[in-house]
C-alpha cells in the first residue's frame, strides 16, 4: 500500500541500510541471513480468542459481565465485516501518524511495555493469568510465589490440551524460560506458545473461543 509513497519507503529504507552497514561492521567476521518474518505458514483462517478460553477455565475475570461480553464478541466482528479492510487500514495509519512515532522513538519500545490495562474487557486486579501480548500468557503479579508454578503448570496442561473439533489448538506450550534467556527475560510473558496453523491467536475478549478471520486481504502468508 505505500509502494509509491516515497516520503515513506525511502527514510524507512535509508535507515534500515544504515541498521545493516552498522550490524555488518561491528560482526565482519559473522555471517549474516536477513529473512522475512511472514510466509512460512499459510494464511490462518480464524482468531483464537485465548482469553475466552482463560476465563472459562476459572483464570480470567471480565471486567464488564456477559452482557459486555456479548456486545462487544457481536460488534467488533461486525464492524470488521461491514466496514471496508483499506477504511480500517488508512484510520489505523491516521492515529500511528499523529502520533508522530519515528523510526527511532519506536526502537525504545522494542522493549516490552508492561502489561497493564493493555487490552479493554479484562479485570486485570482479579485475574491469575491473561493474554495481552500475541506471543504467550502473563502471569498476573499478585500472583503468590507459592501459587506461580502450580498455576503455571496447569495453564500449560489445559492449553496443551485444548481442542476445537476434536483437534489440538497448540502445537507447543513452554515455559518462557524452557525458550528465552538473556536480560530481557523478565519482560516476555509466563507462557509461550505456538498455535496450529489455522489459528492466529488473539487476547480478544469474545464470546467463543475462535472467530472466522479473512486474513488474505492483508497478506499472503504467516509467521514461523
């Protein structure tokens, strides 16, 4: 879409080149492959509402009842479905320009922002565990230490349980720790996890556990 925006594409561009020259200068005597993030999974057919799934299993409380719930699980697909994906796509790109964000302001925010009050329909004071981040499940802080593993331990086990249909929603469920390590590791969420192909998962506040999603509009294929 901004193929022929040049007052997009070429600063962007420019500032990656600049990235890489930096990389390769300070790593000369290391090889480097650069791959694209998408296309290694197909197009996933539908969202997968993991906090639907969290709440029914007694870990998430809504902070605004069925009722809410309800309301919100009908409007936002239907608005999805009604208004046109380029109308969503330019007001989407409205607000990220007035916010004025630059390439580098948004390399300070590669590291994570803390979690709360990040997705509206969650009682983030009452809930054990919950799904703000597309990569896994947090843990809530005021979680006891003593509380943390068991809870974390069966989290694990119910979603590698999960079925749709008679088929498994998650091919691996980990620890963070069992994947991540470094300085940052305190940041990325409790649980992590990847979804069989079909799924995308969503921290959606909904009524069911998955929603019909036309992804090909967007792009041609997904991640890992």
């Amino acid at each position: 879409r901004h193929w022929k925006d040049e007052k997009v594409l070429l600063p962007f561009w420019k500032e990656v080149d600049a990235t890489l020259g930096m990389l390769v200068k300070k790593t000369q005597f290391t090889h480097h492959i650069i791959v694209s993030d998408h296309g290694f999974e197909d197009v996933p057919r539908y969202d997968l509402n993991v906090n639907v799934f969290l709440h029914d299993r007694g870990y998430l409380d809504f902070s605004y009842g069925k009722i809410g719930q309800l309301m919100y699980g009908l409007t936002i697909p239907l608005f999805l479905k009604v208004v046109p994906f380029s109308f969503v796509e330019k007001t989407k790109r409205f607000f990220f320009n007035r916010q004025k964000h630059t390439i580098k302001k948004m390399k300070k925010r590669l590291v994570l922002d803390t979690y709360k009050n990040v997705f509206p329909g969650i009682d983030y004071n009452e809930s054990r565990a919950f799904m703000t981040q597309a990569w896994g499940i947090t843990i809530n802080e005021n979680v006891g230490k003593n509380e943390y593993e068991d809870l974390r331990k069966n989290i694990i086990m119910d979603l590698k349980k999960w079925k749709i249909e008679g088929k498994f929603v998650m091919k691996e469920v980990h620890a963070k720790e069992a994947v991540f390590a470094g300085d940052y590791l305190d940041q990325m969420p409790d649980i992590v996890f990847l979804t069989e192909e079909r799924f995308l998962a969503r921290p959606s506040v909904s009524t069911s556990y998955r929603s019909f999603a036309n992804y090909k509009r967007a792009y041609r294929g997904s991640h890992y």
